[in-house]
C-alpha cells in the first residue's frame, strides 16, 4: 500500500512540475508573441532613402496619432496602383527594391512599413491594430486613384492583411505571395499546444477570399518551406473561376518578386 500511495504521490507531484512548466512556456509565447510574428526593425527618422527611380516618401497619421511611414514609387506613364503590403521582416530600406518590378509594367506601387518598421512609429499590439493602421494608409493613398485602377498585393503575413483589406474595398484585384490558408492554422503547426484564444493574430484567409469578387492571383513556391505550397492549393479549390494559381516551381519562401516566372505572369496580369 505504501508504495501505491508513494507512486501516487510521484505522479501528482510529476504532474504539477509538467503543469507549471506548460503555465511558463504558454505564458512567454503570450508575451512575446508579436515580436514571434513580426521581426520589425527601426530606421532613423532623418534616413534617406536612395533608389534610382522616381519615388515620394509619404507619412501618414493614424488612429492613436502614431505616424507610418510609406514610399510611392511612380511609372513614366502610370496606369495604376499597385499597394503592396510586405512580409514579416525588413523594412524599405530593402523592400523598396522590388518596386522596379513594377513600375517597369506601367503600375505605381505604395510599399508600407507597419508600425515599428523602418521610420514608422507605434509598436504593434494586435491584428486589429495592425488592420486600422493599413485602412488608413490605404484610404488615404487610394484617394490619388480611382478604386477599379488599385491592385492590393500580401506578401507572406501581409497576405492576410491584404486579403482583409480587399475584402473591405473594391479593388481591380488582389495579388497574393505566398499566402496561409489560415494564420490561426498555421501558428499552431509552429507553435503546438497554444491556445487559439490567445493569439493576437487570426488572419483567416480562407474566410475572406470567397466573398471577395475581384479577380485573385495567387503565387506561391513549390520549395516553401515556411509557408508550405499546399496552403496556396487549398485556398484555390475554395474559389471559382475568378481565382488563379500559379506555382513557382523550386522557389522557396524568399525572392518571389525576382522569380522570373512570376514577373512574366505579372506582366499579363498588369497589361
């Protein structure tokens, strides 16, 4: 009986340590899990950018006053927009170089550091924070087009931002790189065993594109490792006719916008 009763004692005891660990490591992912999503980094506020091609830097106040900074980079003879939400890390001191991609195909492009990018200010607390800020932007800089000339594009985390934001509007497409099924999904593939009700972001794609009726573009690499292909695949046998699929055979999760089938498929979408 004594060694059931110690055997019990164990179990219980082996039990609680296993249970206040699980209480810690849930508790630090909690914490930090923003700075888990997002990898921001900071430029100075009097930094110059340097690109060859014609381009404004543009601030821009949001809801709680905090001011994001953006950079619109002009075609010679522009027909459109193309407003660009990019992943996770870097800020335009790099990302401004794929706006040649663009431009060269007639289209303005809007890149936006989130907050606590580059020159933006703020620190990012949620997705709903985040979804204000990009509204705003988006508001403010689409009022220099007309709505059915704007393509919203997502790039990795943006994809989600972006699939929201056309969801909200009426743009003439939307351009999606390397998309998640399902943020919510695919953090607990990344982080098993934490909560879905303690994730500061959900972005559900996969709930957003079939109500969206523009036209949508969907490019992802076979070779992801980060954002399996698969997501991209599930995402279109969701959608009807007005949804495309274009796979990027052995590119990984980095450089879709230097991939050279992308930018020829870009340049039929954007003639």
């Amino acid at each position: 009986m004594e060694i059931f009763k110690t055997l019990k004692f164990l179990s219980i005891v082996l039990l609680c340590f296993f249970l206040i660990i699980y209480f810690l490591v849930i508790s630090y992912i909690y914490l930090n899990q923003v700075g888990l999503v997002f990898h921001s980094s900071r430029l100075p506020k009097d930094y110059k950018f340097d690109y060859q091609q014609k381009f404004e830097e543009i601030n821009i106040k949001s809801f709680d006053g905090n001011i994001l900074n953006g950079l619109l980079f002009k075609a010679e003879h522009s027909k459109g927009l193309v407003f660009y939400l990019h992943g996770n890390a870097g800020t335009l001191e790099t990302w401004g170089k794929i706006a040649k991609v663009y431009t060269s195909l007639g289209y303005d492009i809007f890149i936006l550091d989130y907050r606590s990018f580059g020159k933006s200010e703020g620190e990012i607390e949620n997705e709903e924070q985040l979804s204000k800020d990009i509204s705003i932007v988006y508001k403010s800089i689409s009022k220099k087009y007309t709505e059915n000339k704007i393509i919203i594009a997502g790039y990795s985390i943006g994809s989600g931002f972006a699939a929201k934001l056309a969801l909200e509007n009426k743009p003439k497409a939307l351009l999606l790189q390397a998309p998640y099924y399902n943020f919510l999904e695919l953090s607990s593939s990344k982080v098993p065993l934490f909560p879905d009700f303690m994730k500061k972001f959900s972005l559900e794609t996969n709930l957003y594109l079939p109500k969206i009726k523009a036209p949508i573009y969907l490019f992802h690499g076979t070779a992801d490792q980060l954002i399996p292909f698969d997501n991209s695949v599930r995402l279109k046998n969701l959608l009807s006719s007005n949804a495309y699929l274009y796979p990027l055979k052995n590119q990984e999760h980095i450089g879709i916008n230097e991939n050279e089938s992308f930018q020829n498929k870009l340049k039929t979408i954007l003639e």
